[in-house]
C-alpha cells in the first residue's frame, strides 16, 4: 500500500550480481548503511544494527536474488515488526544491460498506524506516487505565501 | 536510526483529507471553518476535527477577528515538517550514492583482476 512514502533510485555501472552484494552481505552493508550490522540474509531473520551508538532490531522479508530484498526496521523493541508498527524498506535491482544497475529504494510505513481501512486506501489511490511531491508544493506554496 | 520526526506531526499531514485543509488555509491565508466546509467534500463536523488535529500538530494557529475565529498556517512548523520530509529522503540519496560508489570500485576491481588473470602464465 503506498503510503508517506520514500521511494529513490539509482544507476550504478556495475553488473546486477556486484550491486546485490553491496546491498546485502553484512559486511559490505556497514560501509554504507549502518556501522555494525549483525544480519543473516534470510527470510525472516532477525538481526540488529548499530548506528553510532543507538541501534534497533531489523527483520529480513523478501530475499529474491539478484531482484529483490526487503527489511523492516524501526519497530518498538520487544514487538514483532508487522504493517503499522515499523518502516518496509524495499530494495529492488534492475539490470540495464551486463554492465549497469538500476537501484531503487522505497522506503514506507510513516504513515500514521491507526487509520481506518477505507480512509487508508483513499489515500493509497490519491498518492500512488509518493510524498516527494507534497514536500515539493508546501515549499511551493510557503514562496507565494502571502505576507500577514 | 532515521531522522526524528514527532508523531504528532506525521499524522497530521499524513491524512489527505487534512493536507487539502492545510493546502486551503495555506493557500489562502486567515480563514473560518465554514469558509472551509464550502470548499472541501467533506462535512463541517470533520473540518472541525481535522483543524483541531492540526492546531495540535502547531501547524496552525487561530486567531480572533471580531466573533469570528480565523485559522492561519504557523509558518515555521510546516518549514520544519517539510525540511523533515526531505531528510529523509535525503538521508536514502546519501545511501544509494555510497552503494553506487562501493559497487563501482568493486566491479572495477572485478574487471582488472580478469585482465590480470587473462595475462596470467599458466592459463
């Protein structure tokens, strides 16, 4: 379900097998993501990381090699992550010939948790394409702002 | 872990019923409930609701115009939700650029191991 969604991309000259372990051997994943991560890539494994010194649990979802990959994170501790109480952060890799990657990262679950069903899928139908452009019309609308 | 953003906050401009309000009362400048029920297909009971919801966020104030009550944007606090909104984002960009620079050297390095292999007596 779309909701306050991040989603952003990128293209990288390297071949799709490189990039996918970029994202998701433990070690390779702390020089860009958190500065100790503790993680099987497994469906369904729980794993933590560390960011200076504050850290969270994440759980694995999707292990799709070398497609797909998704984590929750940001859960409260003690719970289990599930729709409403963590962010989905969904990688998905997309070779562009043998030599160059399309990465995508969609970030969701900021929306807020206790929304009724029909007023969450209004707001999936209105806003399949993400936040970004909301951000981009307050400030948009905060420049003609009309003086008080 | 990610950049902090109040609950309070998220949740007010998370409906989209709330930011077509906020959009108006931007847009717009000092405007009543009523004025708003006219302009949203939503009924005045939830305007109301929905200017409550957002005057708790401090996204917006009220003020008193003889017996009306106007309500405005508070122009700092929607800076701050939408510099927010952007770290995050911003926050990912800086990932996908570290990734895309790790794995760019990598395959470098795959490639001029090849070669070496390639040149390599024996093979």
């Amino acid at each position: 379900m779309p909701d306050l969604t991040i989603s952003r991309e990128v293209v990288i000259e390297a071949p799709v097998d490189v990039v996918w372990r970029t994202i998701t051997e433990p070690g390779q994943m702390s020089e860009w993501f958190a500065d100790r991560v503790d993680l099987v890539i497994e469906p369904g494994a729980h794993g933590y990381m560390q960011f200076g010194d504050q850290g969270g649990p994440v759980v694995v979802e999707v292990v799709d090699p070398p497609a797909r990959f998704s984590f929750r994170w940001n859960h409260p501790l003690g719970e289990e992550p599930a729709v409403g109480n963590s962010m989905l952060v969904e990688f998905t890799l997309t070779p562009e010939g043998d030599e160059r990657t399309r990465l995508r990262v969609v970030e969701s679950g900021h929306e807020l948790r206790d929304w009724p069903d029909a007023e969450k899928q209004r707001y999936a139908d209105e806003h399949s394409g993400g936040w970004i452009e909301f951000t981009d019309r307050l400030a948009t609308l905060l420049a003609k702002r009309q003086p008080e | 872990m990610t950049t902090h953003i109040d609950d309070g906050l998220w949740s007010a401009i998370a409906d989209p019923s709330r930011r077509q309000v906020l959009d108006l009362i931007v847009s717009n400048g000092g405007v009543s409930a009523s004025w708003l029920a006219g302009r949203v297909p939503f009924s005045r009971q939830a305007v109301s609701k929905h200017l409550a919801v957002l005057e708790r966020a401090g996204l917006i104030r009220r003020r008193k115009q003889g017996r009306e009550v106007l309500y405005q944007i508070d122009a700092v606090r929607l800076d701050q939700a939408a510099r927010s909104m952007a770290e995050l984002a911003a926050q990912w960009d800086r990932r996908l650029v570290a990734i895309k620079r790790i794995a760019e050297a990598a395959h470098t390095q795959n490639k001029r191991r090849e070669r070496h292999d390639e040149h390599a007596p024996g093979r």
